[in-house]
C-alpha cells in the first residue's frame, strides 16, 4: 500500500506568524503519527518562513516512522541532511525564494552535480528521491545520476484533473512505468487531496509514497487532525 507522509510545514507557518511554540510542530509531528501517518515531512528553507534548520533536528529523535526533508541541496541543507541523517532526502530544484517548488529537476542538465550529491547522501545510508516533472527521459535521467526514487511534481495532474482526469493522468502514468522499468522507487506530491488522491494510486498502485501537507493542513481547519489523517489512509487503500 502506498504511504502518506504528511508536510508539516504549514503548521509552522501559523507558528511563526506569532512567534513562540505554538502549535507545537514537534507535538503535531507525535500525533500525525499517532493517527496512523507513516512518514513526516519537512521542507526547510534557507529564509526560514515555516521549518526551520532547528526544528529539522529536534524532529530525527522523537520521529517514529520515517524523516523526508526535502529541499534544494545547497551547501547548508546539505550539511543538515549529513547531520541528522534522515531515512530519506528528497531533492528539490526551488529557488530560495520560491512560494512553493514549481518544478522538477532536469536530470541530464545537471547530471554531475546531482550524481556528486546523492552520492554524498547514499554514503551516509540515506535513501535519495529526485523531485522530477512526468517525463521518462527525467526519470532515466535519475537513475543514472543514482537515486533510488524519483518523486512525481503532481501540480498539472491535480490542475486538470476535474477537467479530464484520463488525459491528466497519461503522462504519470507514463513516467511510474519508467521509473518501474529502470528500477527506481517512486513517490508523488504536490496538490494531492482528498479529490484527487485515490485516482492517481488507483491508476499507478506501485506509488511508495505520496507527501501531502498543504491541502491536508487545510482540511484539518474543517475535520480535525485525527480525522483528515483517517480520510487520506483511506484514500490509499
């Protein structure tokens, strides 16, 4: 069955609005999985808007299932990830003054650099997911360069998924058998929700991971935490 890690970083988003503890990341980070979430998520800037280099930290010890940090691996989240050791890097091509990641990496472009950079993470036996828009050759692009997974950008699936979901899933579709033909592990994220979700692992079952923060965060305003983590286990089953 496909996994759902959930982004926590909105929840620091209201946090540091106030500034303080509260609510609490690390104490949502307990309940999430509490409630049956199997992986927490953080995407740590360097401007620090929402997680912040500190709370990536004080979250290795008390998380129970698995840590993602995701991120662009410049020269100190690079440095952060070697520190803390999470169970997976997922790396990201955002600008650091990026609202949100609005594309994936191009994989032959910027082979050497990504190929020097999970090696660096694998030595440390952490497992390394490329953030990729659905195009094979971005896929085949990732394995040569040595990740283990490849994490799909869903922002067009989820875009047009009300207006055509065949035609908006086509192109994942053809992107998982890619990433299943080369060998590689794949994950999904970006706009995924409770619409959206059960259609994209129904379509592709051999997802390992989605990561979803923003939409959920929301829906927990409405439903609660406990009950929005219940709806999107049963989304992916």
């Amino acid at each position: 069955m496909t996994k759902l890690s959930v982004n926590i970083n909105k929840i620091a988003v209201v946090r540091n609005s106030r500034g303080g503890n509260l609510p609490d990341v690390l104490l949502a980070a307990r309940r999430i999985e509490g409630f049956g979430g199997e992986g927490i998520t953080v995407h740590p800037r360097p401007d620090g808007r929402h997680i912040r280099y500190d709370d990536v930290r004080n979250l290795k010890p008390i998380v129970t299932t698995e840590l993602n940090i995701e991120g662009n691996p410049i020269d100190s989240f690079t440095e952060l990830v070697l520190e803390v050791v999470p169970a997976q890097v997922t790396l990201v091509p955002d600008a650091a003054d990026a609202i949100t990641s609005n594309a994936g990496w191009d994989t032959i472009k910027y082979r050497d650099f990504l190929t020097t950079k999970i090696a660096e993470f694998k030595a440390k036996g952490i497992r390394v997911s490329i953030f990729v828009d659905p195009i094979p050759e971005m896929v085949r692009g990732a394995k040569e360069c040595g990740a283990d997974r490849v994490e799909l950008y869903t922002e067009a699936y989820a875009r047009d998924y009300h207006t055509d979901r065949e035609t908006a899933i086509e192109p994942y579709v053809a992107a998982a058998e890619e990433a299943r033909k080369v060998g590689l592990g794949l994950n999904a994220g970006h706009d995924l929700n409770l619409d959206n979700l059960a259609y994209f692992v129904e379509r592709i079952p051999w997802t390992d991971e989605v990561s979803i923060g923003h939409a959920l965060i929301s829906d927990a305003l409405y439903l609660g935490l406990e009950e929005t983590v219940h709806r999107y286990l049963a989304q992916l089953k």
